[in-house]
C-alpha cells in the first residue's frame, strides 16, 4: 500500500520558484490498476518520483507498507528502490551493453539472488513478456516496444511491491502500446501487481481500473471504475 | 557484474578507448625509453672512462696523492704485483711512472703528464693501444726513445708521427731535467680533456731519465666489475698503508652523472605520468558525462553508489590493464632490439665524444623499471578515473531521468 499524505514539492533555484505540487493526499491499494494523468506540467512525473523515492517531497510523508520514505537517507532510499519499487521510465531504461536477459538478471544481482534463481526467473519473466526468442538480444538489436517490454520484465525481476511506469507508451506506436499494456494488465490480473502509470494517452486512460487527474499540482479528480 | 559490465562499456565507444590505450601505452613507452637511453648513456661513459683512463682500481702511495713527489713510489710495488698476479679475479695490472713536464715541439708547447708504461701490461689494462692511428704502441723506434701524443696535443704542438719533441721537468733534487722523444703515434680518445693533458713513454726510459725506479701507480682491470668493491676491501685489509681507489672514487663525476640522471628521470617520469592523469581524466569525464542518463536510471533502479563508483574505476582500469602490457612490450621489443643493434647517433659524433660518449648507444633498461612505471601507470589511472567516479557519484537521478 503507498499513503501518501499532504505532499507539496517546491522547486526553488534562488531564481524561480515553481510549485509542482500542492497537497497531494492519496492512496494506492495492492493490486490496482491506476493511471495519473493531466496536462504537461500537472505534476504527474514529480509525484510519481515522489512515490518512487527519487525525490523528496518538500513537506508531507510518502509510506510504502510500513516505511515512511521522506525520512530516508540517499542511500537508503536506493535500497528501498531496489527491494520495493519496480521502474518502467519513458526511455533509457536498458543497459546498451547488456543482453536482454542480462539486463532483467541485473536487478537481481545487486540482491545477491543466487545463480538458479536468477535464470529461473529470468526465463520465466521473458517469457511473460513475450521475448523468450530474443533473450540474447541487445537493446539496439530490439524494437522500442520489445525494449520496453524487457524493462517491465526488469520492474518484475526484483519481486517489488509495486511498479511505477512515467509515459512507458509514449515513444511507441499503437500496435506496441496495446501489446504493452496487455502485458502489463495481464500481470496486474494474474500476478496481482501494482501498476501505477502516467500517460497523456486515452487509449491508455481507458485501459486503466483507477485514473487519477491532477492539475497545477492538485488532484482534480479520483476516478475508480 | 560491474566488472563485467566496466569491461563491455569500455568498447562502446572504441575509438576513444583507443586512443586513451595508445596514449596510456605510448606513456609507458616513452618513460621507459628515457630511462633506458639515460642507462645506457651513462653505462657507455661509465665503461668507457674505465676503459680508456681509470680502470677499476688504482693504487697509490698515500704521499703521492697528497704532495705529489717524484720519490712518493709505491713501496710494497713488489710484494703488490705478485699478489695482483696470483689473483684469479684480476684480468691485467699495469705500473706506471708519472711525471708532470713541460712539453715542446719547434711548433709549440704545452703542459702533460709523462706516463712511464709497459706497453704489453697497459694493453691488458687500458685500450689505449686501440686508439693509436699509426698501430705503434712505444714498440718499433730507432736511438730517440719513442713517446704517444694524443691528436689534440699533436695539434697544438704542430706535430707528427716522427716530429723530435722536448720534455722538461725538474727532478726531487730540484735539478732541471730535459728529455728527448720521438712521437712514434698518435692517439685520441673519447675524453678530449684527458687527451690533452697525458702522453705515454716506455716505463725504462723515464726511470731512466728521473733515476727513480719502481711506479706511482697501479691500475688494476678486473673480469668482473661488479667485483670491484668487494676486492678493494680486500686489498685495503691486505697492504692498508696503499691507497686503494675504484673507479668511483677516482672519477666521482662518473657517479654524480648517474645521480643527475635518476633526478631527471623522476622529472620525466612525473610529467608523463601527469600528462597521462590529464587524458585520462578528460576521457573519463566525458564517458561519464555522454551517459548522464544511463547512470541515472542504475541509481534509480537501485544500484548503489560503491556500485557505480566502482564501474567507472573498473573501467580505467581496463585501458591500463589493456595498455600496460602493450606498452611494456613494445618497449621490451624495442630495447632488446636497440641493445643489440645499438641507436646510430654518429650525426652528433663530434659533440659526444667531448664528453666522453661514443656514437653508438646501447639501451640498458632494469628490469625492475618495467615493474615500477607498470605500477606507476596503473596507479596514476586509478587516482585519476577517481574525479570522474565521484561526479558520477553526485548525479540526481531524478533530474538526469528529466533532461530529455
Ligand atoms: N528540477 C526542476 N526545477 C524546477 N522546476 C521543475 C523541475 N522539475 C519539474 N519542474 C516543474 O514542475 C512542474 C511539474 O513538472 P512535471 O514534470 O512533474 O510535470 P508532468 O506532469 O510530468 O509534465 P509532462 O506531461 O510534460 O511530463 C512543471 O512546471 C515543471 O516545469
Ligand atoms: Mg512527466
């Protein structure tokens, strides 16, 4: 479960002061299914950062299960992403020099998993997403909706609470958005995990079982279908 | 895995990494040629003083070295050459008389030492008789007893092979004594300076002519130079009332040479090692810099900062394991290549032989340079990937995630 209470986030350079969130009070329960969405520069990356622990929220408390994260330490927090928190980012989310299987293993080598483990899950993970014939791919060998799809085989690999995914659709066309959000609404049915996603996309939108709208750093509306 | 992970990122961009291993590797290269060309410089001089004029040992009378004397003779002479002789590490010994004279030709004239030798004993000692262009060592004369002069001398007096030359000098009892020679040779060494100052006559005739037997010297050759020390001890114990010099305290300037060399190595060695630091510093930073984003997503899913920290030291670490041993052997190659063949440097022939050099050299390099500049190689390329490492370090991985 992530609680998130009166969170704001002000981003002051001594120059600017931008308010990118004002008072977000929210609650994700296991298993949802739930998509934020809003104009460009609603908040939706900086809240998602927020719940992910990349960024400290200026006032307010982020709780994932028992851990309240806005107390964390830089290096405890990279722990908690580790253990916790499973990440599909819009682009980037590959190591270049890396295989597709050796990037989903990577996770789980920093968690010391032993080497049966790691190919158990590894194998079994890829095959969820579709690629069991490109495991020893490159990411450059790969398209852009398979690239994602081993970055959400990755998010997995890890067995974390939840996975955060910020645009994971927008460098795709519609055929791989579709083939992605399958996958990803296959796992949340069947394995009950955690998605909470953002996109500017409505076929995304409409996939999703909760959307969250927020504008100007506030959650305008909470939508449960 | 990081290890791993180092060693792939490293062929990204392979160019660069290249260019980082030439450098890393010609850095090597050049160090290790200076140092051995330096060696090799100063052993060249080293064995070619000892070889011409100092030998390895010389004994004295003490009173000799300190007035000078005609009279200050070696006075165990005897009982020395018999225990020099028997010696099995001794290769050849040879006396001499010195007499410091006037020297004058219808040409000109100069100041020398008259060197009193035993032609046959000096061959064993020195390769004095090599350096003779007519090939007549104070062998073949007629009445006028024979005397070398070196070219520089025979210039300056105006002389030649035959030229009747004059020496003056004036006896212990202060009674003036005037010598007639003729020059049966000339010879010139590598030293210039030695050159002007010696010529050689047969040991009989300036005994006969000073009315003083025996020798002021004995310069003794060994067959092994690095014996040298060792068996001067053994002679110190043996006659203590001799003095008893090798060839390092009898021309210091052979040693401060190669004391003047290790500063200038250091020099050298510091500035390669610096200019090595600055490339790969830059490199670094920038391969760190082009993957702001990758680096931000492995600390966003989790891999700690001793994780990336390490990644990027592994990868300096690479180019020098890659470029050390390149380096190293190229070197390796070149030098035994040089130390056979030897470096020609007969287009400044005139210039090195003032200082006592010949125009071939031969580079001499310890094996224990190669493990030092390795180590110093790998050294300067960890401590300076360590900048890039930390900057690395500070990456916000939300921002780096952000920029697009
Ligand atoms: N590091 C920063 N410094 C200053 N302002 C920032 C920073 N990061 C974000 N902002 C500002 O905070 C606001 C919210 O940005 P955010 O990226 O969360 O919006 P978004 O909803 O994700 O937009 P988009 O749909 O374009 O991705 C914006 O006004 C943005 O300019
Ligand atoms: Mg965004």
């Amino acid at each position: 479960m992530i609680k998130v209470t009166h969170v704001t986030k002000t981003y002051d350079d001594g120059k600017v002061r931008v308010e990118a969130l004002r008072g977000i009070n929210v609650e994700i329960k296991n298993g949802e299914f739930t998509a934020i969405v809003g104009p460009s520069g609603s908040g939706k990356t900086t809240l998602l950062n927020i719940i992910g622990g990349l960024d400290t929220p200026t006032e307010g408390n982020v709780i994932i299960g028992e851990t309240n994260i806005a107390h964390l330490s830089e290096n405890q927090l990279i722990d908690f992403r580790l253990n916790h928190i499973g990440f599909v980012f819009q682009s980037y989310n590959l190591i270049p020099v890396l295989t597709a299987k050796e990037n989903v293993e990577f996770l789980m080598l920093l968690q010391n998993k032993s080497e049966a483990e790691r190919d158990e899950r590894t194998t079994k993970l890829l095959k969820a997403v579709g690629l069991e014939d490109q495991i020893n791919k490159k990411p450059n060998e790969m398209s852009g909706g398979q690239q994602q799809r081993v970055a959400v085989a990755r998010a997995l690999a890890s067995k974390p609470d939840f996975i955060l995914a910020d645009e994971p659709t927008a460098n795709l066309d519609s055929a791989s958005t579709a083939n992605l959000l399958d996958i990803m609404y296959r796992l949340n049915q069947e394995e009950n995990m955690t998605f909470v996603f953002s996109t500017h996309d409505q076929r995304v939108i409409d996939r999703a079982k909760r959307v969250i709208t927020i504008e100007d750093g506030k959650i305008l509306s909470d939508e449960i279908r | 895995m990081i290890v791993k992970i180092a060693f792939k990122n490293i062929w990204r961009n392979k160019l660069r990494s290249w260019v980082v291993i030439t450098a890393i590797a010609l850095g090597i290269f050049g160090g290790l040629a200076v140092i051995s060309t330096a060696t090799g410089l100063s052993k060249m001089r080293q064995n070619n003083a000892i070889r011409t004029y100092v030998s390895h040992l010389q004994l004295h009378d003490s009173a000799y070295l300190k007035y000078g004397r005609l009279d200050d003779t070696i006075n165990q002479q005897a009982d020395i050459i018999t225990y020099l002789e028997k010696s099995k590490k001794v290769k050849g010994i040879s006396p001499r008389l010195k007499v410091e004279s006037f020297i004058q030709s219808a040409g000109g004239t100069s100041g020398v030492i008259l060197n009193g030798i035993d032609p046959e004993k000096e061959r064993q000692v020195t390769d004095l008789a090599e350096q003779c262009i007519a090939g007549n060592f104070l062998e073949r004369y007629k009445q006028k007893p024979p005397i070398i002069i070196s070219q520089k001398l025979a210039t300056k007096l105006n002389a030649r092979v035959k030229t009747t030359i004059q020496c003056s000098f004036t006896n212990n009892m202060g009674v003036p004594i005037t010598g007639i020679f003729k020059v049966v040779d000339i010879f010139s060494t590598s030293n210039s300076m030695y050159d002007e100052l010696n010529a050689f006559v047969r040991l009989e005739d300036l005994q006969n002519l000073t009315s003083i037997q025996g020798s002021h010297e004995i310069a003794v050759v060994l067959h092994e130079e690095k014996e040298v020390e060792q068996f001067r001890e053994e002679l110190i114990s043996k006659f203590p009332n001799q003095h008893i010099a090798s060839w390092r305290g009898i021309a210091p300037d052979l040693g401060y040479a190669d004391k003047m060399m290790d500063l200038v190595m250091t020099l050298f060695l510091i500035i390669i090692m610096l200019a090595l630091a600055f490339g790969i510093v830059n490199t670094m930073l920038m391969a760190v810099l082009e993957r702001k984003k990758e680096l931000g997503m492995l600390i966003s899913v989790g891999m700690n900062k001793r994780k990336v920290f390490w990644m990027i030291i592994w990868e300096s670490i690479f180019l020098a394991l890659i470029a050390g041993p390149l380096g190293i052997f190229s070197t390796y190659l070149a030098v035994n290549f040089f130390g056979r063949v030897g470096i020609d440097l007969s287009f400044a022939a005139q210039g090195l032989r003032s200082i006592g050099l010949e125009s071939t050299l031969f580079p001499i390099l310890d094996d224990k340079y190669y493990v030092i500049i390795s180590i110093l190689v790998i050294i300067t390329a960890i401590l300076s990937c360590i900048y890039p490492a930390l900057k690395a370090l500070k990456l916000n991985p939300a921002e780096t995630l952000r920029t697009a």
